[in-house]
C-alpha cells in the first residue's frame, strides 16, 4: 500500500506536469504543435505539424482535401459521370487507390473489434454464459450487416429534402454508393456497416447472462436499423447536428455513446441478474470466469481502435500517424490512470479496472482524436481512467444497475466526457482552453445531450416494447442454470469444471 | 456427532452457504458431483448431433455437526434448497465415530464445533 502511494504521488507529478506543459501549449494557442493558425481546416493544421518534423512524404502533402477524384476501375462506368470533374493523372488514380487501400484495412481492424467486444463481454461474465455472450457478439454483426445495407445506410447517408433522416439509398447499388462517396464507393459502405456494428454490440455486455436471445435478436435489427443510421444521419450525413458544427470525429458520441445509453435503457429494463443484489441491498460481486480472455479483447480493441480512428480520416495523408499516436496516449493514460487510482482505492492493483481504464480512455478520445494535442489527448485519457471507476461503482451501487461488464461506464460516461472534452482541448483555436470562446462547448454539449435523449427514450420505449410481447428475461431457473444449456443447448466448456461458480 | 452429507443444485450453493453462515454453522467441504435420479436428464446438441445428458451436476456438502445442531442444520438445507421441482436433491445423515482436528490433536465434541 506504501508503494502505491508513492506510485500515486509521481503519477499526480507526472500528471501535473503535463497539465503545466498543456496549459503552456493552450496559453500560445497550440501555434507549435498545429502549425500556423490561419490554415482551418484542421487537416491542413495537422499536415503542417508533420511537414515541420519532415515526416510527411510529398506525395501525400501535395494531397488535396477534395473528393472529385476518379473512383476506382470497374465501377468507373456508373460513377464517373457524377463526378463533377475527373482528373486523369496517375498521381490521383494512385491516390484513390491508396484511400480505398488504407480505408479497407481500416474496415477491417474495426471489424475486429467485434472479436475484442466478444472477448471482453465472455471474460468477464460466467462461465455458463460464455456461449450465450459468443451466439450474441456473431449473430448482432450479422444481423446488423443485412439491415444496414436494407435500411440504414439509406437513412443515414440518403439526407434529401427530408431533414429528419435519409429518405434515398435503400438497398443501394453502385451508383448510390459511389454518389455518396465518389471516391471510396463501395469501401465506405463496408467502413459505415463495421461503425453500426460496433455501436450495437456495445449493448450485449450491460445486458449480460439474462437476456432472451431471441429479444436481443430483434434489439440488434433496430439500432442497425432506425437508431444508429438516424443518428448518425444529424451527424455524419449532413444533419442538423454536423452543420451546427457538432464535432465527432470517430464517433466518441455517434458509436458509443449511443450504443452506451441503449445499454443503459437495457439494463435497467432487464434488473439486475439473481444474486447480484441481496434482499438487505448489499452489492454482490460475481466475478468473471476469465479474465485473460478479458485483456485478450480489452487489447483486441486497442489495436482495433487505430482503424476505427486513423481510418475515419476515409483518406491516406500524414493525420493518419497523428490520429494514431493521440489515440495510443489516451488509452495509455487511461490505464496509468485507473491501475493508480484504483490501486489506491482497493489496495492492489485491479485488472479488470485497468482494463476499463484502456476503453475509457479509448472511447473517450475518440471525438477530438484529430483536433487534440498530443498533450491534451493525455489529459482526457487520464480523465477518462479514473472518471470510468467512479461511474462504474455509482452505477453499481447508487443506481443498482447492473452492467456485468461496464459497458455504460465505459461507452455513454467516457463518451459524453469524451466529446465535451473536445470542446474544451481542440487546438485548432475552437476548443475553450485555447481561447475559442464557449461556443463549440456548448455546440458538444448540445450534441452529447441529444444523444442521451435520442438514445435512452428510443432504447426504453423499444425495450419494453419487447418486454410487453416477446419477453426481454429468461426465466429464474433458466437464468441460474446458464444461458447456454438452455438457450443453445451445449457448454462452452464441457470438459471443465465450472459448475461451482455460481 | 453426525456427518451430514446433502446433495443439492449449483445455483442453489450460494443461498445455501449464506443461510449456513447466518446461524453460525461455518464449517463445511464442498465437492462437485455428477450423478442421476429422478430429475433425468437433458439434452445437448453438438454440431446437430443430439446426445442425452444423464448424469446432472450437482453439489455435495459434506459437514459434521454436534448432535444438538443437526436438526437445525437440516432446517436451514431443506429450506434455502428447496425449490419444489424435482432435483432439487437428497440428504443422508450418518453416525460419526470420531473427528480430530489436527492442529491441536482435539477431539470429538470440541473437535467439531
């Protein structure tokens, strides 16, 4: 215990520090990391700030930001005629090319971040459960996978007359897709399918080793379908909420925040499982069954994280480098953070609060990835670390809901922290700390705020909708007997014994 | 001195083991079990093959007690185990001859309590 609090105290100086440095870097308005301040659009700030460490090659420097570049051979045909000018040169063909190249490989690290969520949510639930939470992680992506391409990629990306949400785009063809992104085509809708994933398989941990699999079955058709693609539709696809100029960059609000408060609809739907309250209100502990398979996801995310963030640039310039290494302080800190706190609090080191820590300061950098300096994507990070630990133990014990996994602390709490963030640390000149007035704040505020709104009131009505008709629990003895058995008809594992752990 | 042995369901363990502790009997062993009676079994499905589970898991208790706690212990089995479906599980009672307990080299009566 002595050592954790020497531990604690250099941390807090390491900490301070870094606070002092930032407030230095904020006080000249981030002029030496972002280059020269009248540049706006951020991209260019950050492309600056490489060129002065010459990290960046010239071929991506002389980049510029516009799309009307060719769209890739073989849909040439359909799509080229909706660009409003086609450049023939080799140096932009090779340029789409490599967008299409890097935004792929992106997809295919957020993809798996569905390994991770699975990983994650089946480490620390039970034993008896694990094949319950495994059916639950595939069967929401592929749920998820059809009603995107039916439905919600029009509502999201289809914007027309209607403002509320996409009217055009459904089941979408060549053409459409390429109309919507002339240069990523069919690239974007596979990068947009994995973000609707993630964002509804944020909910599957909340509700944990009592939920009907059949109603989980029709709560994944409807975020990937109406919640997630209207949402995301205010603010990627050209909103209300994206013209006010709400910034998310990676979906710190759009992804998580929503998948975060439908967890949190869902769970206090559903009530705690059985024994996790006693009848006198003390807090049970049910431990997981494996918290190796636990880091595996926790670590699975992180390195899924940089597609999720680099890769929402939906192009190859020197950002993506930068993106990247915001992202990596902030779940480093995250984890400093919550280990030392936690530490100090419980008297050991707790894994399963540094692990949290990771994702809190994962998902909450992931709105101002971008814009953040490096030193203020520390300060959230770190933020983030120790405000994960607080909300899990108030919703654990003031609120008794009972999220097996933490996925409420972790995605709605880090997530609105995370986008308010952005308003306060931006160093493109918007942020509070950098003299950009409370303008932008309240701009974050307002958009983290309508995604708890959309989200809870959605999530509740949809909900109890299905706890009406179909039923949201399993039954008492199915419940303490293991989803497994009784949902799936197997064990995950057969030849162990777990029967113990109840 | 009797040795109680009580076989019961896993969920059930945890209420057991409380109730247990609430009227002071602290001291038991617990193994895990398969075995069958008259709950039968289930069945499971293992890539479209299904294949009868006979033997059902279950929890064995063992604890020795004085013979002025044994009604009491029985109560409290009975009552925190009983779900009033079948398996819910069986108590056998035995004569204990002796206990020792081995750090002190006690035995009998102060033995076990």
């Amino acid at each position: 215990m002595r050592t954790w609090k020497v531990i604690f105290v250099l941390v807090l100086l390491f900490f301070g520090f870094l606070t002092a440095a930032f407030v230095k870097e904020a006080r000249q308005g981030g002029k030496e990391n972002l280059g020269a301040p009248e540049e706006t659009p951020i991209e260019k700030c950050v492309e600056g700030f490489f060129q002065i460490l010459s990290l960046s090659s010239p071929l991506y420097a002389e980049e510029t930001p516009s799309l009307s570049t060719d769209s890739p051979e073989g849909e040439a045909g359909s799509a080229a005629e909706d660009s409003p000018e086609t450049e023939d040169d080799a140096v932009s063909e090779n340029r789409a090319g490599l967008n299409n190249l890097w935004v792929l490989i992106a997809t295919f690290l957020v993809f798996f971040m569905q390994l991770g969520f699975m990983l994650v949510e089946a480490g620390f639930s039970r034993a008896k459960n694990a094949v319950n939470i495994m059916m639950k992680n595939v069967i929401d992506f592929a749920v998820g996978s059809l009603a995107f391409f039916v439905v919600g990629f029009g509502l999201m990306w289809g914007l027309d007359k209607c403002g509320f949400c996409g009217t055009r785009y459904f089941l979408p063809t060549s053409a459409d897709v390429f109309k919507v992104n002339p240069e990523l085509g069919w690239t974007f809708f596979l990068f947009q399918s994995v973000f609707c994933a993630t964002s509804a398989t944020i909910v599957s941990g909340a509700m944990a080793e009592r939920t009907k699999f059949t109603s989980y079955l029709i709560y994944s058709l409807v975020i990937s379908a109406l919640i997630y693609p209207i949402f995301g539709a205010w603010t990627w696809g050209g909103g209300w909420l994206g013209r006010l100029g709400f910034h998310d960059f990676a979906g710190s609000t759009v992804v998580h925040s929503v998948g975060g408060w439908l967890a949190l609809a869902g769970a206090a739907t559903l009530g705690p499982r059985v024994g996790k309250y006693s009848a006198d209100g003390r807090v049970n502990a049910i431990p997981g069954h494996h918290i190796l398979m636990g880091a595996l996801g926790v670590l699975f995310l992180w390195f899924g994280w940089f597609g999720f963030n680099p890769g929402s640039t939906l192009a190859v310039n020197s950002s993506i480098g930068y993106i990247a290494v915001t992202t990596n302080l902030a779940a480093a800190a995250g984890a400093v953070s919550a280990m030392v706190l936690a530490s100090l609090v419980y008297g050991v080191s707790d894994a399963t609060m540094t692990l949290n820590g990771i994702l809190a300061g994962l998902v909450a950098i992931t709105a101002g990835c971008d814009v953040v300096s490096p030193l203020g994507a520390i300060l959230i990070g770190a933020m983030a670390g120790c405000l994960v630990i607080g909300s899990l133990l108030f919703i654990d014990r003031v609120l008794k809901i009972d999220d097996p996994v933490g996925a409420i602390s972790v995605h709605a709490v880090c997530g609105t922290f995370g986008t308010i963030c952005t308003g306060l640390f931006a160093a493109d000149g918007t942020g509070l700390f950098y003299g950009g007035g409370t303008k932008f704040l309240l701009i974050q505020l307002l958009g983290a705020g309508i995604a708890l709104v959309w989200a809870l009131s959605f999530g509740f009505i949809l909900f109890q909708a299905i706890k009406r008709t179909v039923g949201l629990r399993v039954s008492r003895h199915e419940e303490l007997r293991g989803l497994d058995i009784e949902e799936h008809g197997m064990q995950a594992y057969p030849n162990f014994d777990t029967w113990t752990t109840v | 001195m009797k040795l109680i042995i009580a076989y019961i369901q896993p969920e059930s363990l945890n209420d057991v083991k409380q109730a247990l502790l609430k009227e002071n009997i602290a001291k038991l062993s617990v193994v895990n079990a398969l075995g069958c009676g008259h709950q039968l079994g289930y069945t499971e499905q293992y890539r479209g093959v299904v294949s009868e589970v006979n033997l059902l898991k279950k929890v064995r208790l063992e604890i020795a007690v004085n013979d002025d706690y044994l009604e009491k212990t029985l109560d409290v089995l009975i009552e925190t185990a009983r779900t009033g479906h079948i398996g819910d599980g069986k108590i056998f009672v035995v004569d204990l001859l002796d206990c020792i307990r081995i750090r002190t080299g006690e035995r009998g009566k102060e033995a076990i309590g």
